[in-house]
C-alpha cells in the first residue's frame, strides 16, 4: 500500500490503537446469578477454562437457613495470543435458597450500584489517572429447566436489575430436557420475557454490508435466547476422542457440541463477538442511566436546601460554594457543603412552623427534571 | 454422583493459552471487536499551525495529508493581507483511507509573528486552545452525556521555525514556552532546502541545545514514555527533532517516476526522499505511529491539567442541562 501514491496512512490508526490497548490489557466483569445448584460454576470454569471453585465447600439445606445472600468476587488473569484479559467472576451465593426470599436481589442490585457509585465518585474526583472499573458488563441469570418457564423469583429479579446491567438469561442444566422440550421451552421463556416487560441485553443489528454468513449467524444468535446449556469439568472418551462432557448410561452429552447444547453460542457471543459491546451498552446506557439519577437527586437535595436557606434571614450574603445544579462535585467539595448546612442548620432557631411554610414554598418552585432515558438511544 | 463411571479429570489449574485440550478460549478476538467499533465511528484528529506568514505551512499540511485540506485551498485567496492581530481559523474534512474515517481539521494562526510588535502574540493561540478544552469539559459534566464527544482539542501544534541557520528567535522561545504545558507541540524547520546538510544538522543542534536551556519539552515529552519500548523509539526520534521540511503540491519527473518537488536551476529537490529533506520521517511519526499517542497525551495528560485546575479553581464551573441552553464564559 506504500506504494500507492495517495497513500497518506492514517489507515494505521487502528494498529495504532489496538498496540496500545494489547500493552495494557483488557478486563471484563461477569456476574453469575440464580439458585443453587444450577450449574453456574461449572460453567463459568467451562467458559474460560478456569478453575475457579476449587476449594469451595458445598453447604447442606441446614447451614443454608442462615445464610443470606452474599457477593463474592474472583479476580482470574487469563492470557491468550499475547493479549491479556483480567476477569472478574461475580457470585451470589445463596440467592434464591432460603425459605422466603424476598428482596433477595437486594444484595445484587446494590452492589451493582456501588461499582457505578464508586466509578462516578472517580470520574468526578481531581485526579483520574489509575482508575478502577469495577462496573459489572453481563449478567448470566440461571433459569432452572424444571419449572414452567419463569418462575415469580425470575422475573422480580430481571425486572430489578434489567436497567442496571445487561443481562443474558440461561435455560440451566439443559440436559435435562429433550430437544424438543427446549424448544418449547425457549419458546415460553421468551414469551414471558416480553409479557413481564423484561429488558434483557440486546444483541445489536447486523449492518446492511455485512456477508450473508455473518447475517444468519446474527440471527440464529437472537433465536437462541435462553441458552440452553450444560457445563462440564471433567473430560470423557466418546468414539476415541476425549472430549468435555457428562457421561450417562445411555450416552455422552458433549458440552462443545453445538448439537448437543449452546455453549458454544453462549460462548462465542460473550467473549469472541460481543464483550466490547457489553462494556460498551454497561457505559453508554446503564452507567449513564444511574449517573444522571444521581446528578438529579442531589440536584433536587441542592435546590431544596436552597430554597430553605433563601427564606430565612440569615441567607443572601451567607452562601456555601456556589455549588450549581448538574455539575459533579468532589469528595471535599461535598464534604465543605455538607459542614456548611450543618453549621447553618444550628445556628437557626428550633422552630418547626416556618419550615412547614417552607417546604409548601419548595414543591412549586421545583422543576421537574426530564427522564434522560427518554432521550438515550439503545 | 457418578461414581461407578470412568472420567477424567480436566485440566485443572490457571489457563495460559487455554488448557491443552479445547484449549482456545477466543479472548484475542477482542482486538478484532475494537477495530471494528473504531472503523465504524471514525476518529477527529485536529491540528494547528503556528509560523508567521509564508513559510509553507498550507504546503506542507496540504502535503502531508495528499489533498487539499488546508484553509488557503478552501477558497481563500493566496495574497490576502496579513491580518492586525493573530486570528485563528479552523477548516474541517472528512477523508477516507482504507475504510477509516477521519475527520481532520487543520487550525491556522494567520498573523502570528507579522506584525511589528508582535508582543502576547501568543495569547489568542492559548485561549483558542483552552476554550476546546472547556467545550469539552462541559460536555463531560453534562447530565445527560452525548454517547461520543466531539473532540475539537488541538492533539498538535506545528510550530514553524524559519531555516535562519543561526539560532531560535525569541518569539520561537516564548511561544513554546508558554504552549508546551497545553498542547502538544511538534517544532519544524521549514523550507530546509536553502541550507545545506551540514548546515542542517548544526541548525538543529544550536536549536535542541536551546530549548532545553529554556525548559522548553516538546512532544514526545520524555515524562510520558509508557516503558522501554516506548523511551527507545521515542529517544531516537527527539534526538533527530526539529524535523527539516520540504512542502510541495507540484508533480515532477525524475527517473522515470513522478515525485512531489521542487524544481530549480540546479536540481530537483523530491519532498519524499529522505536523503532530501526529512518530510517522510515527519509524516510517519506524525500520522503512522504517533497519531493515536498524539491524542492519548492530549486527553490523559494536557485535558485533565486543564481539567483539575478547573475544578479547583472552585465555583467557576456553570451549570448545564439538557433542558438550558449553553452559557457563555464570562
């Protein structure tokens, strides 16, 4: 191409980039999640042909009453072809086991906000050289193959956490059932999903100029939702080769047989085509999404204190920072603010009737900040 | 549990490369999923040129990205006055290599250094430079954000020195003094062909010499080699800066070949020949290897020192939502 006379070379800017991306290193964040005993570590160990539960200790139903549901995280560096991948596995040990479970994805759902939290805190904060992303990118929610469908704890679960992470839903332990059985399964499932209002992960369209190859494996991708798979640590000899799999009596279920179940679908999609765009849909929507929220509700916090302060007499020339509604503040900005209303909360007389006046004052005189979901294209 | 049944055990442990059976997990593939994200968006690349009138600037832009992207070819005449206080005009193209977009805009500072006085010269420069900073800046803070920002920050400075062969003139001094801490700055020497190769190098020489007498760090700075590799690389090509140009838009024949050149009476001097001028070299650091770095250092490094120092410069910071409309500055 050098010999091309017009050739300037900024075609190079991709090399450029990706040289720089591969000396640094890449990092993704997976979150398990559903009922015990569904497989989700073995398949996690399967995806990424980790050992990651080695020294795990199974709990009996006993010590299982007690438990509540807990976030534990497993940091594992994985190396291929010279680029390098930091994975981060999310489990949620003891969702779902207890007797009345109510809320459980509780636990979830506020970690998933403090990673956002701690990464806005971040990016709002003076020094942003080293920071850390610990925002979750996809969530595998595990759907047992022996209910109907959707069980009450499946869809309060999606519903919960649908516009907080990308989730992808698995159809567990899928060696249970009989090809036709997932099939109507998926069916149901997907059904249901739309029927409850679910927002699950979106793969995106296929461009116009893609080979029609590509565009039917696009396809049969979107179809395929839930996978149905079926994980595997051990490997068995089947016809002469030795492949990861189960061994029953009557058969060997082969878990890289695309026939057999989707791992490798599942596979291929989460970390062969669609992981940028799973860390790309996590920052440009779901992040954004609780950002915004947050700038608005302690836009909402600033306003109100406002307009507190605007009708005592003390206010006027008494200003803390001028601290404006939609800007990002550091911690010891914050930190000042906060100081500055408690000292001027104490110095004002204990009496509880102008500030019911107030507050009437403060409810017309709020706006009504617009849903910026509105406006973000998915 | 299975227990009457013959398996085997897996392959247990950490993967390095997968583990020896099914081992391909497919974790390189990612580079494949970002190059193609990065076609897909294109990328801006912006680029200001500072040198009083006359040194060829337009040429060499023009030269260096092989079309007619500099504001003298957007219309503008060739013989226009020199204007009484620096002014900063910016033109845009998109153009297309190899199936990447790039939005390139070249800024040019006519009037800097023509005047008589030419004293603060500099000054409608650096707030240019701030104001893209602050366009972004604010963008950043918005409630709702825009997917991908638009990026007007100058990513590099070309900074003109004339081919005098004796010494850096004390504008060149103060210009990159006070320039080098906001952007990056990539000094040339331009119409190198009225000195020789001797007289070149010992230009160049006096003019390294002086700008580290005067703290001055041009890009790439030696604070901001990631590693080895990168101070190695980087090494070799401060210690041949000032790069000495040639620009041309006119076609000659030489050998059978038609080259980028000027002609005279005792040659042809070939803008791409090495052994000629060091505009190939210009080129390859500037848009074959650096270009991404370019705009990394101005994003990571010169953007967030704009950036802290507006946050701590407390208060200054104006609201914005997407239902206001944008202030302006006081």
């Amino acid at each position: 191409m050098d010999q091309d006379k017009e050739y300037v070379g900024f075609a190079t800017l991709p090399n450029q980039v990706h040289r720089k991306s591969v000396k640094k290193g890449f990092d993704f964040t997976l979150m398990v999640a559903g009922e015990s005993g569904l497989g989700k570590s073995t398949l996690v160990n399967s995806l990424f042909l980790t050992d990651l539960y080695k020294d795990r200790k199974l709990l009996n139903a006993e010590e299982r009453i007690t438990q509540t549901v807990e976030i534990t995280k497993h940091t594992v560096d994985i190396e291929e072809k010279g680029v390098k991948l930091k994975l981060t596995i999310v489990d949620t040990p003891g969702f779902g086991d207890a007797v009345n479970n109510t809320e459980c994805w509780k636990s979830v759902a506020d970690y998933i906000d403090q990673q956002f939290e701690q990464y806005f805190r971040d990016e709002s904060g003076l020094n942003r050289k080293n920071i850390q992303d610990n925002r979750v990118h996809c969530c595998l929610y595990f759907i047992s193959p022996f209910g109907h469908g959707l069980r009450p704890l499946d869809v309060e679960f999606m519903r919960a956490l649908h516009e907080k992470v990308n989730i992808v839903p698995i159809l567990a332990k899928a060696d249970t059932l009989t090809p036709i059985e997932v099939k109507k399964k998926k069916f149901k499932i997907r059904e249901e999903i739309e029927q409850y209002g679910i927002k699950i992960y979106q793969f995106p369209d296929c461009d116009s100029d893609e080979d029609e190859e590509f565009k039917q494996q696009d396809l049969e991708l979107k179809e395929s939702i839930p996978f149905a798979v079926i994980g595997s640590n051990t490997v068995v000899e089947a016809k002469g080769k030795r492949v990861r799999g189960r061994l029953y009596p009557w058969g060997i279920v082969e878990v890289e047989n695309s026939t057999h179940c989707d791992f490798i679908k599942l596979r291929n999609m989460l970390v062969r085509t669609h992981m940028q765009d799973l860390k790309d849909v996590t920052r440009e929507t779901h992040y954004e999404n609780y950002r915004a929220q947050c700038i608005q509700s302690m836009t909402r916090m600033v306003v109100k204190e406002r307009n507190r302060n605007k009708l005592t007499r003390e206010s006027g020339t008494d200003f803390p920072i001028p601290m404006v509604p939609g800007v990002a503040e550091s911690e010891t900005e914050k930190l000042i603010r906060e100081k500055d209303e408690e000292v001027r909360h104490a110095d004002r007389a204990p009496d509880s009737v102008p500030d019911r006046e107030h507050e009437s004052h403060q409810s017309s005189e709020q706006q009504e900040p617009s849903d910026p979901r509105d406006d973000r294209e998915r | 549990k299975n227990k009457g049944l013959q398996v085997l055990k897996a392959n247990s442990g950490f993967s390095s490369g997968g583990s020896t059976l099914l081992g391909y997990i497919g974790i390189d593939t990612i580079i494949e999923q970002m190059r193609k994200k990065t076609m897909k968006t294109g990328f801006d690349f912006n680029i200001m040129v500072v040198g009083p009138s006359g040194l060829g600037k337009s040429t060499l832009v023009n030269t260096l990205f092989k079309s007619q992207v500099s504001r003298k070819s957007a219309g503008w005449a060739r013989d226009e006055k020199i204007p009484k206080t620096v002014e900063i005009k910016s033109v845009s193209h998109v153009i297309e290599e190899g199936g990447v977009k790039m939005k390139l805009t070249i800024v040019d500072t006519p009037g800097f250094g023509d005047q008589i006085n030419n004293d603060n010269c500099w000054e409608p420069i650096s707030k240019y430079i701030n104001e893209q900073f602050e366009k972004f800046l604010k963008e950043e803070v918005n409630i709702t954000r825009k997917k991908r920002i638009p990026d007007t920050r100058v990513h590099c400075c070309l900074y003109f020195i004339p081919p005098t062969g004796h010494c850096l003139r004390q504008l060149d001094v103060e210009f990159m003094r006070r320039l080098s801490h906001s952007v990056n700055i990539i000094p040339v020497i331009a119409k190198s062909d009225t000195m020789t190769i001797e007289e070149r190098q010992e230009f160049k020489q006096r003019v390294r010499k002086e700008l580290e007498n005067n703290g001055i760090e041009f890009y790439p700075q030696k604070e901001f080699d990631d590693d080895m590799e990168d101070k190695s690389d980087n090494d070799k090509i401060r210690e041949t800066m000032p790069f000495a140009v040639v620009g041309s838009d006119k076609e000659h024949q030489v050998n059978g070949k038609r080259v980028l050149g000027r002609k005279t009476a005792w040659g042809i001097i070939e803008v791409e020949n090495p052994n000629h001028c060091e505009f190939a070299q210009l080129r390859d650091f500037l848009i074959r290897s650096h270009l991404q770095d370019l705009k990394e250092v101005t994003h990571n490094i010169h953007y967030e020192t704009y950036r802290a120092k507006r946050l701590n410069d407390n208060g200054g910071l104006h609201p914005i939502s997407s239902n206001d409309t944008q202030e302006k500055n006081p």
